[in-house]
C-alpha cells in the first residue's frame, strides 16, 4: 500500500539523521533558555541584573525588537492582500512564520518578565484604558491570533495533514478569506506597534523619551508602526536569505525579493525623514523645556555617546534607505545583504535607546547615569526565542510547503 | 482616573520637608520601615534593589573645603498630581491594571499590591525612583514578625510598592471622626510616620489646601521649592532652603538659563 509521504512532494531536504543533529543542537540552546526561565519563575526576578532604576531592561527591549521585525508579516500581508502586489505571494507564507514566531515569543518573554506571571491575565481584567500597555496588550494578543489562523492554512497544507477532507477544504476556504485576516491583522498592527511606541513616549517624566504628538498620541505612536513597516520586511528578507544559504537551495526569486526590497527601502527613507525631524524637535524644543540640553543625553557616562544616535539615523538609517531605494542598489547582493542587516540593527538600536537609555539617563538632577548589563538568565531567556525560531523554521521548512517557487527553482529530476 | 467626573477639591494631603533643618539622621527611614513593614535584606549595600518608601540623599554644593555645603534631601513619593486636576501623575496614568491610582478625596497616590502583576511600567514611569519592586520574599528576622503593623499588610514578591502617606492613618482618622460625628479630621489625628519620628521637625504634613493646616502656609514661603517642577509632574510634596544652590538642585536647567531665586518664581500647580 502507497502511503502518503510527510515532507512535500518534489522537493528535496536533508536526511533524518541530519536533520535531527540540528534539532538537536538548536534544542539544547532552548533548553538552557527553559532553565533560566524556570529560575525566573520559581525564584524570582533577582535572578536577573534589573533593578529599580532599571524596571525595564533587556526583555522590553527584546519585545519591542522582535514585534518590530515581526512586523514584516504585517506588512507584506498588506502588500499582497490589500494592496494587491501578487508576486509577494511567494514570500507572505514565510513572513507570516517568522511573524509568528516573533510574536509568540514576544508573548513568552512578558510572561517572563512579570513579577506575578499568575496574575497576567488582570492586564485584560482590570484593564485601564489610558495606559499604552493595555493597548499593546489587547492588539498583540489578538494580532497573535490572527498570525495563528493565517499559519494555519499553511500547516494544513501539509501532505499527512492535506489528505484529511476537513482540513483540505478548510485550508482551502481559509485562503479565500485571507484577505480579511490580513487587514484586520494590518489595523490591530498599526495600533500595537503604535502603543509601543507610546509606552516610552507618553512618559512625561523621562525627558529623553517623551514626545508631544496628536491627541494622545505621541510621535512615538507613529514612528515605531512607520519603523516596523520599514525594517520588518527587511527582516523577512535577511531570514529568507540564511534559509537559502543554510539549505543551499534558492528559495524566492530574485524579483519577489527586488520588489519587497524596493518598497522597504521607500517605507526607510521617508521613515527616515520623519524620525530625523521628531529628533530635531525634540532636541531642539522639547528636552529644553524640560531642563535638558541634547547632549546631557549623550555624555559624562561609560556608553551612550553620540555614536548611538549616528549608528541608528545615518549608519543604520539613511544608508540602508539608499540602498534600497536605487535600483544598483539592491541588484547588488551584497549590498542587498548589507542594507537589510543595517536595516534590522537599526531599528533593534532605536528600541534599545527608547527602552535602555531612557532609564539610564538621570532625571534627578543629583543623581546620576544608571548604567546595567544583563544577567545570564536574562541572556538565556532572550536566546530561547531564537532557537525556538529556529526550531519552528526548520519544522516548517522541512514539512510545509512554505516557498511556492521551489520546487520550480530546484527541479529535482 | 475612572472617578474624574465625580471630582470635587476637598483634601490635598502633601507634605513639607524644611532641609535647613534636616540633620539626615535617617529617623524618618527608620520610623518607615517599622510603620508600613517594609522588608530590608540581609546584606542592603545594594541600594538599587532596597526596599525604601522614604531614602535621604546627601547633595553638596561641589566646592572645595572650607566653601563645601551640605544638605539632606529625604525623598518619599512625591504624590504627583500631574498634568490638570485629574490626577494625571506618571504612574497612574501608565500602569495597565490600575493598581495604581490616584485618590480624589485625599490627593494620595495608592498602590494596590494584590492588584499589581509587577509589570514596573511605573517604575519606567516615575523621574524619582519613588517606586520600589519585591525583587526578593521578604524575610523577616525570628519574632520580629510578631512587631508587624496589622494595619499594613506586608506584600510579596514580585509587586511594586511605594509610599502611601501612611493612608492607613488616615483611614484611621477618619473612622475615629465619623465615630464621633465629625466631618473634619484635625491636623494632628492624621500625620505620617516620617513626620512623627522627625526630630527636628524638619517635616511637616497636612492638608495643603486647608489654610489651617501648616503645609498650606510653608508652601508659599519663598524659600519653597519641589523637585523637577519643568516635567509638570506638579508633586505635593514641597521643600524649603534658604540656599539658592540646593533650590536650583531641585530641577535640570539650560547652561544659559539664570538660577531661580526662590520656588515662588516656578510654576506652581494649585
């Protein structure tokens, strides 16, 4: 008798004893990240270097970074679903993955981080309406779901799983209505990534993040949903680029990738512009009015120097934008590589400063820098969600008939 | 914040901390401690994980001997009324669970321990570092749990917590007034622990908006100033110095800006 095969006819992938070494190797890491885990949840938070002046520290800022990678399945499922951009169909299957993986690890990580993990759930109970947090709370629980139920299809597509009628059709009839989740995961985006943008913005006590804005809005709200849309795709891209290299397979053609490219590198530019506006303003008239020069911000401490700010807006920021907006650019691999890594470490270095620098600054006048560095437990538990990425993907990867266009690609016969 | 429409200015319970009579004897910490049991670890030589409701900082005016000053600066909550009457203060506005919020009838800024999930988006929040975490369980050394304040209940770790005025104080002032069938708590029936043990009488607290009570008074003097009044936080919690470089250390100024003479030159949030 004929059995159906579990990896996706006409494509090629390693063998079981391969396969397993990797997953062995990448479970070992997420092992050493559930045991800090454990630490943090049985023993506490002492077990990391937070403290009072540092209530938020390498988590958030692990947070607010993957959400802003995530961002790429937002986005591309924007482009191809409501904007109507088909060819990025090849690649919505696997920016949706990494989408998931970066929410639900954005998820772990709050579970985590909170003093009471128990009591979680009194952020939906006992919501307060005026806080950022509830709203990032809201839209990425929900958000999560939507990720859920656009990975679905994919899942069921699986040659095991697609023989079963039920999921067949459902995964079918789930494709039809795609659009719908797309745009609903498009609107509770905008106000999620937005909300983070407003948990350091809104904080009127902390002159190096605070920003004016529009009703209750900070600039913030903006430039971060702006920043995810720019640098998530770019993520989506570098991603998509170690699968290649990591399978030795091409995966997505070269035009997918060109056109992503070409309309990040647009969404980087006029980002770019906006965000060097707000820094001016707020150089130039908001931290004055609060006491504060522009560079109280940027001396008389061990790290954060005006390197920070060059690195994010210039070296990470505007280089990346003309890359990919001129055509030599981005035809270029190389630096097509350079300007989507640019691309994701500069939007990591804004959630950093937003997060980390904000603490650090003293707002007391007699006080003076709070500088930190992790403990391994928090390293840990920040690394776990790689490898659960990493997991995920090569899962994914190797059952899941993720790339439309590889088996075109790589004919087999 | 839930309760704005229903406001009217009764109480606006702040506090005074006169710091030309501060010796920084730390009685206020102590009296603290015993009043809202508050844990302490073994080993308290880090500070930036120390539970305090009330830390003393020692500011100088940075000249060399024989010019050096010094002065005491204790540091409790500041209790921000924040942006408007609406109780907009930093940390209420921020914490997702409103386990903290701001009290209409007393101005008091509340912690709810069994409320909070220990988020510390408030901690994030507050320019002060009045905002203090359960890094640890709190430990209490053999038969000193039997000297807890039953009024108070201790909290677990995990949770914020910060100073309260003493709210259990108050709470007790008023059941003893509407006992005996009063509307109004005096002065003296609803003070703080730090006031109390105060041995120079370097703290004063009471109703800054009842002109009987001393606070209204000492706050309008001209040697009145609060802490980091440009970031409108508006705190209740005033300071008098008759030494214009400790007034001037109370905010961040431009290089260019001229130093403000008195508090009264400031903005002041009624």
């Amino acid at each position: 008798m004929e059995t159906t095969p579990i990896i996706p006819q006409g494509v090629k992938r390693c063998s079981k004893m391969q396969f397993s070494l990797w997953m062995a190797a990448a479970t070992a890491v997420l092992l050493w990240g559930v045991y800090a885990m454990y630490l943090c949840w049985f023993k506490g938070l002492n077990q990391t270097n937070m403290n009072d002046a540092y209530g938020f520290a390498l988590w958030i800022w692990a947070d607010l970074a993957v959400i802003a990678l995530g961002g790429g399945a937002f986005f591309t499922g924007f482009l191809t679903y409501i904007i109507g951009k088909d060819k990025l169909k090849n690649i919505i299957n696997y920016a949706v993955i990494i989408g998931f993986i970066c929410y639900s690890s954005a998820l772990l990580i709050l579970a985590i981080d909170i003093g009471q993990p128990l009591r979680g759930w009194f952020i939906f109970w006992h919501a307060n309406e005026h806080s950022m947090l509830t709203e990032v709370a809201f839209c990425l629980s929900c958000y999560f779901g939507v990720l859920t139920i656009e990975f679905l299809p994919n899942i069921f597509e699986n040659p095991k799983l697609n023989k079963i009628p039920f999921l067949h059709h459902l995964a079918h009839n789930m494709h039809s209505i795609m659009a719908v989740f797309a745009a609903t995961g498009v609107f509770l985006s905008f106000f999620h990534q937005g909300s983070l943008g407003g948990v350091s913005g809104v904080l009127f006590g902390r002159p190096f993040s605070y920003r004016e804005g529009i009703n209750v809005w900070p600039w913030t709200f903006f430039l971060f949903t702006w920043s995810a849309a720019a640098c998530g795709p770019c993520f989506t891209i570098l991603v998509t680029w170690i699968t290649e290299k990591l399978t030795r397979k091409k995966l997505v053609k070269d035009d997918v990738i060109q056109l992503l490219a070409k309309i990040s590198g647009w969404m980087l530019a006029t980002y770019m512009i906006a965000k060097i506006a707000d820094t001016i303003y707020w150089a130039m008239v908001t931290a004055p009015s609060m006491g504060f020069s522009f560079m109280d911000f940027y001396t008389s401490n061990p790290v954060y120097g005006i390197w920070i700010l060059i690195l994010e807006l210039v070296i990470c920021g505007i280089v990346p934008a003309l890359i990919l907006i001129t055509r030599k650019g981005r035809e270029n691999k190389s630096l097509l590589l350079l300007a989507v890594v640019l691309a994701v470490v500069g939007v990591c270095v804004n959630r950093w400063v937003m997060v980390l620098q904000t603490l650090a600054v003293p707002v007391v006048p007699f006080e003076s820098w709070f500088m930190y560095s992790p403990s391994w437990q928090e390293v840990a538990t920040t690394i776990l969600p790689v490898a659960y990425g990493v997991i995920v993907i090569s899962l994914a990867h190797r059952y899941l008939p993720v790339f439309p266009q590889e088996r075109e690609l790589n004919p087999t016969n | 914040m839930k309760e704005q429409h229903g406001y009217t200015s009764t109480k606006r319970y702040g506090m005074v901390i006169d710091l030309d009579k501060c010796t920084g004897c730390g009685a206020c910490m102590v009296a603290c401690y015993a009043e809202n049991n508050v844990p302490f670890k073994k080993n308290e030589t880090h500070k930036l994980d120390s539970l305090n409701w009330i830390r003393i900082f020692q500011l100088d005016n940075g000249k060399p001997y024989p010019d050096t000053e010094v002065c005491y600066l204790p540091m409790p909550c500041q209790h921000c009324d924040g942006i408007g009457k609406h109780g907009h203060s930093p940390c209420v506005s921020v914490c997702p669970a409103v386990a903290t919020d701001y009290d209409y009838s007393t101005g008091v800024v509340s912690q709810i321990p069994t409320r909070c999930f220990g988020c510390r988006y408030c901690m994030a929040a507050c320019p002060y570092h009045a905002r203090k975490f359960n890094w640890w369980d709190p430990v209490w050394p053999a038969d000193t749990e039997k000297y807890l304040n039953p009024d108070v209940s201790p909290r677990m770790r995990g949770v914020v917590e910060k100073c309260t005025f003493c709210f259990q104080r108050y709470q007790k002032a008023r059941d003893k007034a509407y006992m005996e069938g009063r509307d109004e708590i005096h002065e003296s029936e609803y003070q703080t622990a730090c006031a109390e043990a105060c041995p120079t009488s370097a703290i004063v607290f009471g109703d800054l908006n009842n002109p009987d009570h001393e606070v209204s008074k000492l706050k309008d003097s001209p040697r009145a100033f609060r802490l980091l009044e440009r970031l409108h936080t508006n705190p209740k919690v005033y300071y008098l110095s008759s030494k214009s470089w400790v007034r001037r250390a109370g905010d961040n100024y431009l290089e260019n800006e001229s130093k403000p003479q008195s508090g009264r030159q400031k903005i002041h949030h009624k």
